[in-house]
C-alpha cells in the first residue's frame, strides 16, 4: 500500500506539473517543484531536530514510569476493553497502559507529549508481531485512532484564532469537538468492520456510552461559560495535567525505589536511537507530499470540487475553506499555513476561517503519523490502515462543514 501511494503522489505530481505547462503555460512550475523537494527534504530534518528533543524528553520519563509500575498498572485497569478491541493483545501488556496515555495526551492537546508516548506504544505492539515488515490488526486500530485525534481542549486553535484578532477564540470549540468525536468514531467503526470487532458486545458498549457521556458533559460546560474563561480554563488544564504527569512519574518512582535519574537516561537513549531511525522515512513521506502541492495538484483537486458544487446549485462557502481539509491529512505545517492564510484571505470569523480552524482540529495529520509510527519500528506494508484513515479524515472533515454551517451557517 505504501509503494503504492509513494509512487501516486510523485507521479500525480509530475502529471499535474506538465499539465500547467502545457495547457496552462506555466513554465515555473517545474521550479517550483524542484524547489519544493529541497523545502521538504529540509523541513525533515527540521522535525527530526524536534523529534530528537521531544523523543529524549518523554521517553526518558516514561523509563521512570514503567520501572515504576505506573503503564503496567494502567494496562491491567483497560484490560477488559483492550481484550475486545485487540484480541491478539495480553492482558495487562505495556502497550495498553501507553496507549490509554496516548489518547489522553492528544486528548488534551499535548501534542509533544502525545507523539512519543504514541512511538513506545507502537514499538511495544511490534514485539507481539510475527511479521516486522507488516502492520498487525491492533497497530493498525492503535494508529487509525490517533490520526483521528480525538481532541477534547484544542487549545493550539484557540492560540492561532486569537493571534489573527479573534474576539472570541473559542467559538470553534464545539464543532471542532463535534467534527473530532465524528471523525474517531468513523475511524472506530470501519476498522471494526474490516477486523471483524465485536462493538455490540457489553464492556465496549459500556466503555463508549461512558465517553459519550463524558464528551456531552464537556460540551454542556463549554456552553455555560465566557469564551474567555472556556479558553483559559483549556489551556490551564493541559498545562497542569503535562505537569502532574511528570510529577507522578517522579514522585512514584522515588517512592517505588526507582534510580530515577539513572531511568531518565536509560529511556532518553532509546528516544535519540528512535529518533535517529526515523528520517529516511519522513524524507520519502515529506517529499513526494511537496511534489503534489507544488505541481498544482491540489489546486486541480479545489477547482474540481466548486465545479460540482455549482452543478447542484449547492452552497459554495465551504470550498475557500477546503485547501486546509485537503492539506491537513498530508502536511501538518501546510494545512496550518492554509488556515492562517484563509483567516487573514477571507477575516478570521468569516465562514471560512472558522470552517479552516475546524478543520485543523478535526483530524490529526494523517500520512505523517503514518510515516512516523511505522517507519519507527520499520513496517512496509501498511494493509488497510491507510484506508480506514482516509475514512476518518472524511467522517471528520463531512462533520466539521456540517457542524459549522448548523453553528454559522
């Protein structure tokens, strides 16, 4: 699958760039191109310097954490649901309790925290697979669910409306939780249908009506309180809740007779080692998606879709908004310049830059995450999990226009 899509995005690439040039008369184009190779070749080493970082970072806390027994812990209590969800998966596992810390960190939009936790997870499923080279049903299920990237505090979205003059930040906050929980649940479902997992059965039932109900209680809060204090509380919460997880890890391992410091250093290794791997296959990934925005591609892709729009006499509004939806499950540094670049295009609480802002919070950047998370413990053969993605980034982005025009329409 990942030949496969690789080789599409730099031969639709090269397709859409002869095709300015020669219907079009755009001879530029090709520089462009070219240029765009060396952008992302760079930005590459750009993140990995990030990555390197961050990877140190949080990897050296988690040592601590699991000498600790913390992740172990966590594990045995999700236990009953992770046996459903991924059947191949004991028990009590390590993998359980660090994805459970995954979704909660991208829950709370700890971005920095998410993406590491998110690689030891994957690493940790990796040792349960009889086959290096292709993705088992629980990665693929674990790395579907991240790229839909349930997010309950958007709290970088906020950041961005308020930079470009916003007078209520949060006023996205509900569709992007509308757009985010559609786009989770599709990504939910339509793996489940292709594995085969029992959603109907009682402890997963329980486990989603719980969430359900703790999402609708988020929901019924945000809308009792100002703007301002829904962002300020949103912010104070994820910042707090980063900071108490390192405090508990801390604290625990003291307490548990941990060589914390030892620990730390021990897991920041493993993190530069992880991290170090990783480049090859962001560089493939971060390229060839260059060679498709800078030929034109997506454009093409734009023009097409306000087209039909047009034939059916259809709304056109959401269509200045979708060069964000479009670059988001691509780029993530891309589909960010798009929506800033709608905000200040069409006013930052026009239909368009609130649809953009939606958008950027509905969905996680989906081939970049993909890139990441396989190409840390070197699997080639993604299977379905580039398919059951895309089925969540359109469940989310669907939701996000459909929540937007409900709310601003």
């Amino acid at each position: 699958m990942l030949n496969g899509l690789w080789l599409f995005f730099f031969l639709g690439g090269l397709a859409a760039g002869l095709i300015q040039w020669l219907w079009l008369g755009d001879a530029d184009v090709f520089s462009r191109m070219v240029a765009g190779l060396f952008d992302m070749a760079k930005l590459s080493v750009n993140v990995m310097i990030l990555l390197f970082g961050t990877l140190t970072l949080w990897l050296g806390l988690l040592r601590i954490a699991e000498l600790a027994g913390l992740v172990q812990t966590l594990g045995r209590w999700l236990s009953p649901l992770f046996a459903r969800l991924m059947p191949e998966v004991p028990r009590g596992h390590p993998a359980l309790g660090l994805i459970t810390m995954n979704f909660a960190a991208n829950g709370l939009g700890l971005d920095n925290a998410a993406t590491p936790v998110g690689l030891r997870a994957m690493r940790e499923l990796q040792t349960l697979n009889p086959d290096p080279k292709s993705a088992t049903n629980a990665q693929i299920l674990f790395l579907v669910l991240n790229t839909s990237a349930l997010t309950i505090l958007p709290v970088t979205i906020f950041m961005y409306r308020l930079q470009q003059g916003a007078s209520d930040p949060a006023l996205v906050f509900l569709p992007i939780l509308l757009a985010t929980g559609a786009s989770t649940l599709a990504g939910l479902l339509v793996v489940s249908w292709v594995q085969r997992i029992r959603l109907h059965d009682p402890v997963v039932l329980l486990w989603l009506g719980a969430t359900a109900l703790v999402l609708a209680s988020i929901m019924a809060l945000a809308a009792s309180v100002t703007a301002a204090t829904l962002a300020h509380v949103s912010s104070l919460s994820g910042n707090l809740a980063l900071l108490g997880i390192i405090a508990l890890f801390l604290v625990v391992g003291a307490w548990r007779k941990v060589p914390v410091y030892e620990a730390f250093i021990e897991g920041a290794k493993e993190g530069f080692h992880i991290a170090r791997d990783l480049l090859p296959y962001l560089v493939a990934m971060l390229c060839a998606i260059g060679m498709l925005r800078t030929s034109g591609a997506l454009d093409f892709m734009l023009e097409g879709v306000r087209a039909l729009v047009v034939m059916v006499n259809g709304d056109t509004r959401f269509v200045d908004a979708l060069p964000t939806a479009f670059m988001k499950p691509l780029s993530g540094s891309a589909a960010r310049a798009m929506m800033i670049e709608t905000m200040q295009f069409h006013g930052v609480d026009s239909f368009a830059g609130l649809l953009a802002a939606t958008f950027q919070g509905s969905t996680e950047t989906t081939f970049y995450v993909l890139a990441v998370y396989f190409g840390a413990v070197g699997i080639q053969r993604a299977r379905h999990a580039v398919g059951c993605a895309l089925v969540a980034d359109l469940a989310g982005i669907t939701a996000a226009i459909l929540a937007c025009y409900a709310f601003f329409g």
